[in-house]
C-alpha cells in the first residue's frame, strides 16, 4: 500500500490530479495506511482486529467531511427557491451524461424537484447524524451511500462515487464514540488530532482552492499570528494528506455543454474532427453509459476551459484557484496538444477513438469551441440524433508544426503570472536579479542582462520589438492584426525573449516603487497584482527615454500615468505577446455572460468584477462591451415561467415539432 501511494504521489502534479476523488483518494490512502491488515483470504473476509478508536473515528470524519464540504459549496450560496431545477441543467452539462441522465433531464418537473429536495437533505442534513451513535449513524450512513449511488448510475465521475461509498462503510461502526478518542494508543491521537484541527481549518475552502490556500493566506495574515501553523500546513500540502471538498453552487442553468474539439486539415478549407472516445463532439456521439470507475482524463480536461474562470492554462485571468505557476505557460495545454497532433504522436492519437489522418499527420491543425444541447425527443427518434451540435468560435487559429515549443513552453520565472509573486520571488533566477545592484537610468540596458539574454538583444527588445509595437498602440480593434504581424515579422523564439526581458524590467522596475506608493496608486491589493503589472508594461511599451524618466521621478510619473490610460493601452503588450490567451478569455467570458448567466442574472460576473480589484477581471466589463475579438456564435437561452430553460438558435434544431411540447416545459 505505502508503494501504491509513492507511486500515486508522483504523479500528483505532472498528472494534473485536482479533481475532487484524486484529493479523497490521496487523503484515504493515507489514512488507510493505519488500518489494521486484512485476513488471508482462506480466513474470509475480515480485518486481523479492530482499528484504533482515533483512527475509525478519523476515518468517519472524513466521510463527514467530504459531504459537509459539498453542501456548504452548493448551497450555502444558492437560492434554493429558484434553484430547485438545478438537475434539469446538471444531467445534460456534467462532466460525461450517460443514456440515464440524457433521458431525466426530459422527467416531470415535480420529480426534479423531489430528486433537489433529497439531494439538499442528504448532503446537509444526514452529515450530521453521523456524528451520533445508533441509529442516527445507520441512518445518515445509508443515505450518502444511496445519494453516492443515484449519482452513480446518472453520471461518470470517475472513481468518486464508488470510492466514496468504501469510506462511508466505516459509518456502520454505530459504537465506536468520540469518547474513546484516546484510549487504545498513546502515539496515534495526539496525530489523529493534528489532523483533525487541520482538516477543520481545510473546511473554510473548497477544492478548488486545494493547493493554493495555504499561500495566499500567509501574506493576508500578521507575520506574529498564526505562521508557525501555516508553516506546518505548506509542509504538509504537497503530500496532500489532508484536503479541503467542495465544489459548485447548484445554479439552474441552461441545458448547454461547452466541448473543446481539435481539427487538422491539410489545405486549411477542409476541416476534419479528431474523435474523442467518451466526450461528446458530434451530434451521434452517444451518452456513455457505464464508464466510471474508469476516468478519462483528456475527455473529462476539455470540457472545463469555457465551463469556469480559471484552470483552463491558457488564461491569462489568474485567480487563487491556479496554484501551479507553470500553468501560465504560453504555449499552453491545448497548444500541446496540437503540436503533438502536428506531430503524429501515437500516445496522444491513441486518446481519441480514431485517427482522421491515418496516412500522416495534417499540415495544421487549429482548436474550436463547440456548443452542444441535447436534442428534443423528436428529434432524436427522427434522426437517431442525440444532440444539437455547433461551432461557437476559433480558440487558437490554425498552427503548422513547431518543434521549437518543446524548448519554450516552460515559462522562465520572470514570466510568471504577476499574481504569482510568491514562486517567482522564490526562484534563483529573480534572487539573482533582486541581489543585483538596483537599477539607474545609466545602466538600464545592462540591468537585465545575464541567464542567456545578452546586450545585444536587450537593445533589439528596446530598437525592434517596442518600436514596432507603438505603431497603432492602444487600437483595440486591431490587436489581433498586429500580433499576427508581430508573429510573422518575429516568429515565436524571439517574441518568447522579448517576454522574459520585457518581465525582468517590470521587476527591476518593481523594486523602485515603495509599498506606500503603491497604496497611494490604489493598486495594493495583496492578491491583485495584474493592474499594477500592466501599469509597468505601459511604461516600458512608451520607450526606453519613458522608462528612464519613470526611474528618475517614479510615483508621480506612475500616478499621472494610471490616471490617463485606459484599459486598451493596458493591455497592449499583453495582447502582442499572449494573443491566445485573451482571444480565449474574450470567447469564454462572452459565453458566460451571454448563455450561463443571462445576462449576469445572478450577478456573477459582477461578483466577479468586485472581488478582483487589481487583478484581470476588473477589466471585464470593458472587455465586454467592446466588439467580439472573433467571429462567434451563441445558441439563445431562454427562461421560462416555470423555471426550466428553453434553449434555441442551432442550425438544425426542431427538424419535428415544436420544442415547447417538452415534457420539460410543462
């Protein structure tokens, strides 16, 4: 077993384990690790004598916990009047829907909201049976389990339902009681305490926060409070032993799923699918049925990046919930992925369920974004049609081979996001350049010199790169021109240089403002760094005489600058060097909006907007009221009196009868 996990722990981050069962199987592997061993299997089934009380009692916790933290995720921020049809939305945008799921979401709605009813009484009533003896445990016990196996037979979530379930067996230990807690051991409680404190704290954050929290909260607290347990939990995290659950609010959305979808093409007209084997990308792609335990992985990862506001690593809107700095890599993910379909990678094809360029890899290969709705059940007895199926928009425009990623998708330190000032600052690269003498309007071209980047080309950066990128400066409309004409003039290697030189003199630049003359910027936001940030990149994009003169009169010059410039001028460079990354938030956040929450009903993207001063989605309410920055479509959400949603606009919608005859609708 302690091999098992070794072997899972190494796996950990290079694997991308964030889902909610990788986080309950790393924490009851461990705990397991103090189970008493099993009986050979000619004694039968049984374990070789009871655990100790403080490891069963734990180990009920944890059941406790995980349901607890689901709960108070879901519900704590829903409006359980309005969102009683929340399954409706759920079957058909989970993660994977099977036949069960595809064919409920057409149920009565009286049993939508029954089957809401039970969900909100199991999740955050039976929980606390738990905590009793008796009947009351046996109760609460069989409840999840039933729950667990609901969600089971009506979804693929990987391992999480069954392996939930195995920890909630150790629920119908109706005896053991909290008042045993020491007795047994004298090693084993003092332990199962410290873990049972933490796992308290963990309760405060979801899973999404998992692996960051326990950064972000040691800059917001005192350095006299709290540090030294702070200390012990970061020692801890990457192990994860101990984990934080929970993870949406049950909102009533539209029956609409987002599907990432990779295309090749050999003559750039005529595009065709790379076939996934689970996930849904065409309109005869079935539900699948029977899949979990498996988890696939690549299936499951493409249908987040449109579906939430971060964990897509190509977004340049960092939030608390990216813990990995390498994520904000500008070759990303999905640009991955096509280098390696360009390339003809057998272990990647060998992902999707077949291969549509079986004599050779295609010339380029791009990445859409599709919008897929379940069809009416007239449809699909017509046709044999599951869903309605249509390109949204183009995510990363077409590519042809480039071997040269490969060297430069790991971003250096000094290109980490600016909200990632806690690894950055860590790394012996930026170490060295803070230990460097600070810089002065006579050295400012040999300051960031050093770790492969030469005079020479830091005058290039300042006489060819900037140079180029005043022309039409702050032109909105034209950005996306530009860096095509900047990719072609100079090519990926070296605009991947002029971002590491361009993030050493944002840093050098860094080290003259005083934290006083940040507060008077209004820009000293502890977790918000992206305005300040962009701040600089203005000063450094108006040339090197502005960026000398920044030096000589910092705060005043910076404190006319932020009153001056506007949000386009802003992001600039950003757009130049990155044109992936807000092509891919403009798209993700226009279907948010437009679709998901229509139109910020709930006021999400405001929420959003407020709690991130500083940070990228400040600017999102400029972003939005500026024209698309791609051609994009959107099928039409619209919300009915009785609270279900009728979805409209596909191409080949309603081939027979009217959608408002839906069992759905009534």
């Amino acid at each position: 077993l302690l091999l098992s996990r070794a072997a899972l722990q190494s796996l950990a981050v290079t694997g991308e384990f964030w889902f909610v069962w990788d986080y309950m199987v790393f924490e009851a592997g461990a705990l397991v690790l103090l189970l008493p061993s099993s009986l050979p299997l000619s004694a039968g089934l049984g374990a070789s004598h009871l655990p100790v009380p403080c490891v069963a009692l734990a180990w009920q916790v944890l059941a406790i916990r995980l349901m607890l933290g689901f709960a108070k995720t879901k519900f704590g921020e829903s409006d359980v009047s309005k969102d009683n049809l929340f399954l409706q939305g759920f079957f058909i945008w989970q993660l994977l829907p099977n036949h069960l799921s595809w064919h409920l979401r057409h149920a009565p709605l009286w049993l939508l909201r029954a089957s809401y009813g039970f969900m909100l009484y199991v999740e955050v009533i039976l929980p606390f049976c738990a905590f009793f003896t008796g009947p009351p445990r046996f109760v609460g016990a069989w409840g999840l389990i039933v729950l667990m196996l609901g969600i089971f037979l009506t979804g693929n979530w990987g391992q999480f339902n069954l392996g939930y379930i195995v920890v909630c067996l150790g629920l119908l230990d109706l005896h053991i009681s909290y008042a045993s807690f020491f007795s047994h051991s004298w090693l084993l409680p003092p332990v199962m305490l410290v873990y049972l404190f933490i796992s308290l704290i963990c309760c405060v954050f979801d899973t999404w926060t998992n692996t960051a929290w326990m950064w972000f909260t040691w800059e917001i607290i005192p350095m006299f409070q709290l540090h030294n347990l702070l200390g012990l939990i970061r020692f801890l995290a990457p192990f994860r032993l101990i984990n934080a659950y929970g993870v949406f609010p049950p909102e009533a959305l539209p029956q609409v799923r987002s599907t990432v979808v990779f295309q090749g093409s050999d003559d750039g007209k005529t595009w065709k699918t790379y076939p996934y084997k689970y996930q849904t990308h065409s309109s005869s792609s079935p539900p699948v049925t029977g899949l979990a335990p498996h988890h696939p992985r690549l299936d499951h990862r493409v249908f987040y990046p449109f579906e939430m506001t971060s964990k897509s690593d190509i977004c340049s809107a960092y939030c608390i919930m990216d813990h990995n700095p390498y994520c904000y890599s500008v070759e990303g993910f999905m640009q991955r992925m096509v280098q390696r379909l360009l390339e003809g990678e057998a272990s990647v094809l060998a992902l999707f369920a077949s291969n549509p360029f079986p004599a050779g890899p295609p010339a380029q290969v791009r990445v859409v974004m599709f919008a897929v709705t379940p069809t009416s059940m007239e449809d699909h007895r017509a046709t044999g049609h599951w869903w309605y199926v249509q390109e949204m928009c183009e995510v990363i425009p077409a590519r042809k081979s480039d071997p040269g990623l490969w060297t430069r998708w790991v971003p250096a330190p000094e290109c980490f996001h600016p909200e990632h000032d806690i690894w950055r600052n860590r790394s012996p690269t930026v170490e060295a350049l803070s230990a460097s003498p600070e810089i002065h309007w006579s050295n400012v071209d040999t300051a960031p010199c050093g770790d492969g980047i030469s005079v020479a080309e830091v005058e290039s950066f300042w006489n060819d790169f900037i140079m180029a990128a005043q022309k039409s400066r702050g032109d909105w409309p034209s950005l996306r021109k530009r860096s095509q004409a900047m990719a072609e003039r100079f090519g990926r290697e070296k605009l991947a240089l002029y971002e590491r030189i361009l993030g050493r003199y944002v840093l050098l630049l860094r080290r003259k403002v005083s934290q006083e003359a940040i507060t008077k910027l209004g820009l000293d936001n502890l977790l918000c760094n992206w305005r300040l940030h962009l701040l600089f990149h203005d000063v450094i994009a108006e040339g090197k005489a502005a960026y000398v003169e920044t030096l000589k009169n910092t705060q005043d010059s910076l404190l006319y600058r932020l009153q001056h410039i506007g949000e386009a001028t802003m992001l600039d460079l950003v757009g130049l060097l990155r044109p992936d990354d807000l092509l891919f938030e403009d798209m993700k956040f226009r279907y948010i909006r437009e679709l998901k929450q229509r139109p910020d009903r709930r006021g999400f993207i405001q929420k959003t907007v407020e709690n991130d001063k500083g940070g990228f989605y400040s600017m999102l309410n400029w972003l939005l009221a500026q024209p698309a920055m791609a051609p994009l479509w959107l099928p039409k959400a619209h919300l009915l009196d009785s609270g279900a949603w009728l979805v409209t606009g596909y191409q080949d919608q309603n081939r027979s009868g009217n959608p408002l005859t839906e069992p759905m609708l009534r």
